[in-house]
C-alpha cells in the first residue's frame, strides 16, 4: 500500500558523549521534547537540532525516550551557562519528565511533574530543569556547575 510503514522500524537513537550530555526519558504519554540554549543564545531542540557547540540525536514522538543532547569534545565545548528545559508537546494524561545531566564528572538526575500538554506553544517556554554552568578553556581545562532550575 502506498505510505504504508509495515516492516519498516523506526530508528535508533546515535547516543554521543563528550564533556555535556543531557538524556530525557519520560512514561506512557507519546511525546516530552528536550530543549537546550547554549551560552550563545542558540536554541536546539526538535526543529533546530545542531547547535553551535552540541546536537540533539533524535525527537522521539512516539514512546517514551530517549532524546538526548551533547557537546561532542572539549574543541567544541563554550564557556558560560546551558539551559536545560523540557516542553510535554503531546499526550492525555499528567507525565513525569526524567532527565540525566553529565557535565565532566558530575552527574545530576532530575524528575519533573507536567500536568498538560503544551504543543507548539511550549517551544517558546519549555519547563526549565537545569543549568551547567562551564567556566574555563581548552588549553587550562573547564570547570563544570550544575544546578536545578526552578
């Protein structure tokens, strides 16, 4: 049949890992979306998913993650602070959004409650989570800060 997706499966997730990474996992409802703002201002997140310094692997739309966010080394790690937020795009229940931040060796895990979906809408304003904080260069080395965002 013409469109039909029989047979076909949907892809896997191309997991990076460097000196940032953000994963989003979330339950039952079909779609939670992963939003990051670099220092420099630049918004990755479904429709613009290649950043100045990190990418977004995949927008997952149908199951319950993973979507995740990463700084693939330190040549393309920028000093200042990342804005992790999460937006409950689409679904018909309360979902609970889990997101893993790693920031050199620190790793901080996070739960946070999302009563409605906010579609489109929430592009704009995603539920803040968390900020790392990069102090340093490539040459010294950097520091990281990470902190919930509420």
């Amino acid at each position: 049949a013409i469109g039909s997706a029989i047979g076909l499966e949907w892809p896997e997730p191309q997991v990076g890992n460097g000196p940032i990474s953000v994963t989003l996992t979330w339950g039952a409802e079909p779609d939670v979306d992963l939003h990051v703002y670099e220092p420099d201002g630049r918004h990755v997140y479904y429709e613009d998913m290649v950043g100045t310094s990190g990418s977004l692997d995949f927008d997952d739309v149908r199951s319950g993650g993973p979507e995740h966010y990463y700084v693939s080394d330190c040549e393309s790690l920028t000093t200042g602070t990342y804005l992790v937020g999460v937006n409950y795009y689409y679904g018909e229940a309360p979902e609970t959004a889990h997101v893993q931040v790693q920031a050199g060796d620190i790793i901080r895990d996070y739960s946070i409650g999302l009563l409605v979906p906010e579609g489109s809408y929430g592009n704009d304003n995603p539920s803040p989570v968390a900020s790392i904080e990069v102090i340093g260069d490539d040459e010294q080395g950097y520091e990281f800060n990470v902190e919930v965002s509420r």
